[in-house]
C-alpha cells in the first residue's frame, strides 16, 4: 500500500514524497513521516486525495488503509465515476443498443449455442474484446468483477427494459445459475454485438467441441468437455437443437445453420427441416455426405 501512495503523490505533484540530497536524508523523512504538501499542484488537488494519500503514506503499516478500505475511498470512487462517464462503451447509444440486442437474444438461445458462444469468448484475444471488456467494468458497478441483477438493472434501465424483462435477460445470461454474470459469460453473450461470430471463429469453435477431430460434435464429446455439469438428457437436448439429420450428432453444416440462425422460431425451423427465410430448397446430401471425411472436408472447404 506504501507503494500506491508514492506513486498517487508523484501523479499529483511530479515530485517525490521524501525528497533528499542522500539516501540517508530520505530515511530519516520517510521514518520522522515528514510529509509536505506544498507547491502549485496541492493547491489544486482535492481534499479527498490529500487525506487518500495521508492514510497510506504513514510509517506504521498497521495504520494504513487496506486494499480493500482504499478501493473504497471518496477519491478513488469519484474518479472512477468520471473515467466510466468519459469512457463509457454504453454511453454510446447505438452501441449500447447492439450490446443490450444480444444480450437479449442470447438469453433465447439453446445450451449447444451458448456452449459454442463461450468457446468462441475463451479463444477472443483482448484487443477484439475492448470494447465489451469496458462495457462489463461499467455494469459492474462495485467492481467485484461479477455482475448482480441489481447492478444490471441499474444500467439497463435507461434502455426502457422493464424489471421483469431485464431479469429475464439476467437469468438468460446466468448459464451455472450463480445469480452472478462473470466476465466470460457475459463476453459469450455479447460477442454478436461486435460481428465477432464470423466463419473463421465458428470453425474454431466446432473444432473444439469436436474433441476427438471426428467431423461432428456427438454426445461423447460433450460429456467429455462438460463434464458432470451436464445430466444425459441436457446433453441430448444440445444435440438435438441442431441435429437436422437426427442422427444423433452434429456435423459441421448443422453447426453452421444452428449459429448462423436469427431467431428462435428459426432455430426450430431448420431442425425440423423447413427452409429458412429468403432460403432456396437444397438437395438432399448423398449417404456419402455423412461420412466422417465428407464432412471433414466440408468444415475445412
């Protein structure tokens, strides 16, 4: 903590807390606790930043403030606050909108979508996650690194989403059912909202649910990258939201029709075999089609 407030004091003023000529001159300060604040910069510094930096720099460690009391100091809160509000990703109206949209429609999702949305947020590197990564700091409004439903709320509603509708997207989003949003399930529900779902990223995805490099995602390979947190009847429901074939696995153009789907109603379509909007009638696919290596070369084609 000693180390924080040096530094908060350097930002501040540019100079050292305990200047001297020696190393022993700057000892005898640092142990007499010989702190000034004078000069042009302090006259203009808050008083809250003053007492911050005070109630660390003293010399007996058992007086300073914990990490935990200086998180929650009045200086560090306001500034906090005018950081969000100058760099607010929410405060962009139009890109607040397209976070909350996906937020919405995730919660609308199966388990194999969502399974394959969090892949895809594990695999995303920071730089294309920026935006998301400020927009989560901003909704978690005591930066416990989670978000609660209160906290939701609060942001939530400047987008005219009623209380039920934002706890619905709340337990939509909560997929281990916590009553918190940690940082990659949100990122796995917001992704969307960059255009980060593209093809390059929906083959990485089936490549790793396909565990075993067999050309399809089958019950076996979610049992084995789920583990016990899923019974047999969610893993054959997973299946099922996007086993056209009903052959009790899903290849890669299932996968493709499952992720690439708008809607709910359009997710039902496909698995029942209706075609979907603005979509022409394909062919069936040969017996030769479902072979492992057909489609193998279908996913890397």
């Amino acid at each position: 903590m000693w180390s924080i407030g040096v530094i908060a004091f350097m930002l501040i003023s540019g100079d050292m807390p305990f200047p001297g000529r020696t190393d022993s001159a700057v000892i005898r300060k640092i142990e007499a606790g010989a702190l000034k604040m004078a000069g042009k910069h302090w006259e203009t510094a808050s008083d809250a930043s003053k007492e911050f930096i005070r109630n660390i720099i003293r010399v007996q460690p058992k007086e300073r403030l914990t990490a935990e009391q200086a998180l929650k100091h009045d200086w560090l809160l306001k500034e906090w606050d005018d950081y969000r509000k100058i760099h607010s990703q929410l405060s962009d109206r139009n890109m607040g909108q397209d976070i909350v949209h996906s937020l919405k429609e995730y919660g609308q999702y199966g388990k194999l979508r969502k399974a394959a949305l969090m892949v895809i947020a594990h695999q995303a590197s920071p730089e294309h996650v920026e935006k998301l990564r400020n927009a989560f700091h901003e909704i978690d409004i005591n930066r416990e690194g989670h978000i609660t439903l209160e906290e939701m709320k609060q942001v939530l509603i400047d987008y005219d989403i009623n209380s039920s509708e934002i706890e619905a997207i709340f337990d939509g989003v909560d997929v281990d059912q916590t009553r918190k949003i940690g940082y990659t399930e949100f990122l796995a529900a917001t992704v969307s909202a960059m255009g980060f779902v593209r093809q390059e990223q929906l083959t990485e995805a089936f490549d790793r649910l396909d565990s075993d490099d067999s050309g399809y995602i089958t019950k076996e390979n979610l049992r084995e990258i789920l583990g016990s947190a899923y019974v047999a009847d969610e893993v054959d429901r997973m299946i099922q939201e996007a086993d056209v074939k009903h052959d009790g696995r899903v290849d890669f153009e299932e996968f493709l029709n499952l992720m690439n789907a708008q809607t709910e109603k359009e997710v039902k379509d496909v698995v029942q075999g209706s075609p979907r909007p603005n979509e022409p009638q394909e062919e069936p696919h040969s017996s030769e089609a479902a072979t492992p290596t057909a489609a193998q070369e279908a996913k890397h084609s």
